[in-house]
C-alpha cells in the first residue's frame, strides 16, 4: 500500500509540473490539440496502475510521452481514413528526419524515441501556444478558465469543479465542448502571428485573473478564501511572464496576484471567519509575496509604456501593503489610481471601489453620491458590494435604520457565507 501511495504521488507531481510541457509537445507531434490532451490524460491513468507495480520509471516524462504516443497511434489506427496519416506518424524516423524536423504534420513522426518530443528549443513556444489555445476567443469565458486549468495547469475535473463549486459532469461538459469548438473551428497548433499576439494576450490574462480572483475571494461557499486555486492561478503567471519577459502587463498581473496574496495570513481567522481589512494583523502579512509583487511591479513601470489595468490595480495594492494602518493609507494616490484605472478600464466595479477611497480620503458624504449615481443607474443591481459599500457610508453617516437595510439586503444578495456573517454581524450592531 505504500508503495502504491507513493507511485500516486509520483505521477501527480510529475503531471502538475509537466503537464502543460507534456500536452503541448504532443500537440505539435499530432497537430490534435484535443487528441494530445485525450492521450496525455489516457497515460497518466494508466501511470497510476502501472507504475505501483513496476516502480516509478527513471525518466518519468519520458515514459508518459512514449504511453500517450502509443494511444495516438492507436487512435490513428482506428480511423480508417487517415491510413495514410496514420503511418506517417507510425513510421520510424531517418536520420535526416530526426535532424530536420520532418515526419509530421508538424515535427516527427510519433514512432520516434520520445525524448525527440521533447525538443528543448521548442518547449517555450509549445507551451505558449496551449495557453493561447485555451484561452482562445472562439471559447465561452467558462471554457477558457476550465480548459485552462485543465491543459495548462494540469488539474483534475473534480479538482476544477471543488474549486468553482459547480457539478464534475459541468466541468467535463465545458472542457470536451472547449475541444470540440477548437477542432470545429480549425485553430492550429501554433503561436498567433506576432501582430495579434498582444491583442490575444488580453484575454489570456483575464482568463488567469478570473482565477485568481475566485481564490482570492470565493463567489459562494463557507471558505473565504481558495488559497489552492489562487496559487495556481500565480504559478501560471509566473510561466506566463518567463516565456514573455518584455509585456510589462503580464508583470503587472503578476504583481498584483503576489501583493494581494501576501495578505492571505491575515484575512482568515482560526475558523475562517473573515478578518476585515482595518482589524489584520499587518505582522502576518507575507514579506517574501511583498517583495516579489514590487519586484514585478518595478518591471512593469521599468517598460516605459505606462501602466495598464493589472499594473494599476497592482500600484494600489502596493499601497496597501506599504502602510502601517489603514489610516496611515495614502487614500489620495489611491483615489488617482482608480480614476486612471477608471479611464483604462472602465466599470463599475472600479468606480465603487473609487467611492471607497474617496469616503477614506474626504469622507463618507461625497463617496455617498458617487454610489447613488451607480444605484441610479442600475448598474451592480444584482451585486452584494453595492448595497454593502452604501450601507457603511450611510453608518458613517449616522443614518443607522438606512445602513442596516442595506447591509441586510447585501447579506441576501452575497452567496459566500462566511462574508454574510460578516455583513450580518454590522447590521446586528446598527439596530
């Protein structure tokens, strides 16, 4: 039994750190995206039974390249009109073929020593290439997230569906549409042309901010916090800005999930009960994620192009983890920071979180009628943040009745139930 448990973690370390390595190579090999990563999952599944009984194999990757190449094959096989793809990629390489890329449609024929997938010069742009996929506009936002996490980062459908809280057959339901779409639509295995390289990158980092944002702050659910997810969220980041060191954004979406990390410690109490901002105990706080989250950030600034949506979000993260105390906040740069982030990219949201700094900054009565301009025009009517922000105005205010109704219609409308208690417990103290 322990040798079991220990071949499990074996092919599940090796998967979450190589997968997104592993699908892409064999994705260049196949020219399949939705084959690669059929054949990848096919063997690592059979890594679990195998590898308990005959041990954990020297080159680890190499065996799971070598087993899924053995399962395209066979797929091949079975589809009799593509005999003659079929022994292309079964056939063995020449000599001059291994040297000169030939054999495939795209590099080599699969019938070759594994270790010839595994082209080191080309690993970085394969990897690129499935994070452009995954996050391909052609995709619904659902299907990017989950195909993202799926291929890219190497997690489970369970793992995907625990995180977002929705069914397992939900997940697989947006992950084999996801394939499908790809394959209906022809996108190939292959970087975007640089021309729209940065336009796509867009929306490959919002895909890894919505992540981030749901492990940073669950949508519902009795844990404030998805820490496991939001890691991951920064990992792929982290690759993200590895293989693309000159897009300054990518840094700045790196530095904001870092400095918005580094509070994690003190958010949470000893039963999860949610810590507000003014009540944490700044000790707690992550230096090391500090550091490396103004590290990225001064990359993103060092670029000259002036900052874009994550780098400013990132700046006034920075200001939070720089103060002493939440009255010792510089409020006013924070308030010039959303209005810039109001003019980069617009939305509600922001400009409720500018009415936030703005009641810090010059008091609650000012930040009051930039609320009532967002309930009068409809906007956030279904969000628990509008009426949670009009409620503590209108308490600082003194207008206790109208703080409570608010707050008690934010607790209605919040699905997250340990930011409901929070919210509750106010409404409770007005009464």
């Amino acid at each position: 039994m322990a040798g079991s448990e220990a071949a499990r973690r074996a092919v599940e370390a090796v998967w979450r750190i190589e997968s997104a390595r592993i699908v892409s190579a064999l994705a260049r090999y196949t020219g399949d995206f939705a084959l690669a990563e059929d054949v990848a999952q096919e063997a690592v599944a059979e890594a679990l039974v195998s590898w308990p009984r005959t041990g954990t194999p020297a080159s680890p990757v190499g065996w799971l390249l070598s087993t899924a190449r053995r399962r395209a094959i066979d797929s091949f096989r079975r589809r009799s009109a593509l005999g003659e793809r079929y022994t292309l990629l079964a056939g063995p390489l020449t000599e001059g073929e291994a040297s000169s890329g030939a054999g495939s449609p795209r590099h080599g024929g699969l019938g070759a020593d594994p270790d010839l997938l595994w082209d080191p010069d080309r690993v970085d742009d394969d990897v690129l290439a499935l994070m452009f996929i995954a996050c391909h506009p052609v995709l619904s936002a659902e299907a990017r997230v989950a195909l993202t996490l799926r291929a890219v980062g190497g997690l489970t459908s369970e793992e995907i569906a625990r995180a977002f809280l929705v069914p397992v057959p939900t997940v697989q339901a947006r992950i084999t549409r996801a394939k499908k779409t790809i394959a209906a639509a022809a996108v190939p295995f292959a970087l975007p042309p640089a021309a729209n390289r940065r336009e796509r990158l867009g929306g490959m980092l919002s895909v890894l901010y919505v992540i981030f944002t749901e492990g940073a702050t669950a949508t519902s659910g009795d844990s404030l916090l998805r820490v496991d997810l939001a890691h991951e969220a920064m990992r792929l980041t982290r690759m993200l800005a590895a293989l693309l060191p000159d897009e300054p954004e990518v840094f700045g979406l790196l530095a904001l999930c870092e400095l918005t990390a580094a509070r994690f410690p003190a958010r949470t109490g000893p039963d999860g009960e949610a810590i507000l901002l003014e009540d944490q105990d700044r000790g707690r706080w992550d230096l090391s994620a500090i550091r490396r989250g103004r590290g990225a950030l001064g990359q993103a600034v060092a670029a000259g192009r002036g900052l874009g949506p994550y780098g400013l979000q990132a700046a006034i993260a920075a200001c939070h983890t720089s103060a002493p105390s939440v009255a010792e906040t510089d409020w006013a740069r924070i308030v010039l920071l959303y209005e810039a982030l109001g003019r980069v990219a617009p939305s509600p949201v922001v400009e409720l979180n500018r009415a936030v700094a703005v009641a810090m900054a010059d008091g609650p009565r000012q930040a009051l009628a930039l609320v009532d301009e967002l309930v009068a025009g409809g906007r956030l009517a279904q969000s628990h943040l509008l009426p949670t922000v009009r409620g503590e105005l209108l308490a600082r205010l003194g207008r206790a009745a109208e703080a409570r109704a608010e707050l008690e219609l934010a607790a209605r409308l919040c699905q997250n139930l340990r930011e409901r208690s929070v919210l509750l417990r106010k409404a409770a103290a007005l009464g």
